[in-house]
C-alpha cells in the first residue's frame, strides 16, 4: 500500500524502534511508497511514511533493496555534498563517505554485510540518518 509522506520534523527527529518479523508489512509498505514517487526519490526511511521502524528501501542500481536494522560499521572517504529530502522542503549540505559496510538483516531476518560504494552508498547513508532521527 502506497503511504503518505511524514512531513512532520518532530516526528522524524525520534530515533527508530528495532524492526521484527511483524514488521514485514511495513517494509512491502515502504517499497511500494518509493516505487510510486521514484521520479523523485531513491530511497525511503519508515519513520517516512509514518512508522517508526528501522527499516529502509532504496534504489540500488537499477534494482531495490529493503534492509532492516541497518548499522554502518566502517566507513572511508569522507567528502561533502548536498542532498534533497522527500520529507523536507529544501537542499542541505552534509558529509557523506565513498565507501561503506552495512550490517542489516534480509526480510527472512537473516543477517548480512555488504560493502557499497559511490551513489548507492550515500543513498544508504542518508536513510540510515532517518533511522536515528538525523535530519540533513
């Protein structure tokens, strides 16, 4: 189900509740909200649609990956961008790194790390900042 966009920064400053299995649903959610505005986001953070979940979906390359309970657990290549948000007006200038390695688990719940590079890895590290009620 397509879900609309929580605008409210109170509301996405919180920091977000340890996804479960009973959350799968909101993941399908989430997905689905982020292929229906897809001409103008790659990627989405639960606490987006409204549900204050550790869950994120973005656009990997062409294909989409959902991932819950991210952790980035290195990082290297510090440099600064700016970056546009679907729940906030506005572009904002923050520090971003080339390369990272996320720990998360699949939606069976299994436990996985991958180590991204370039777009895709800062796409990842802007919905993780959602997770921790970090606004950019």
């Amino acid at each position: 189900m397509v879900r609309e966009i929580m605008k409210d920064p109170i509301f996405l400053a919180q920091k977000s509740q340890k996804a479960r299995a009973e959350d799968l649903p909101v993941a399908q959610d989430l997905l689905e909200t982020l292929i229906a505005h897809a001409d103008g986001c790659v990627g989405m953070a639960a606490n987006m649609i409204g549900v204050n979940k550790c869950i994120i979906a973005f656009n990997d390359e062409g294909s989409y990956t959902l991932m819950l309970n991210p952790v980035i657990k290195k990082f290297s290549g510090a440099y600064e961008t700016e970056e546009g948000c679907l729940s906030l007006p506005g572009v904002r200038p923050c520090r971003r790194y080339k390369t990272i390695k996320v720990e998360y688990e699949t939606l069976k719940l299994e436990k996985r790390i991958k180590t991204y590079t370039g777009y895709t890895a800062q796409i990842i590290q802007h919905e993780i900042d959602h997770t921790n009620g970090i606004l950019i």
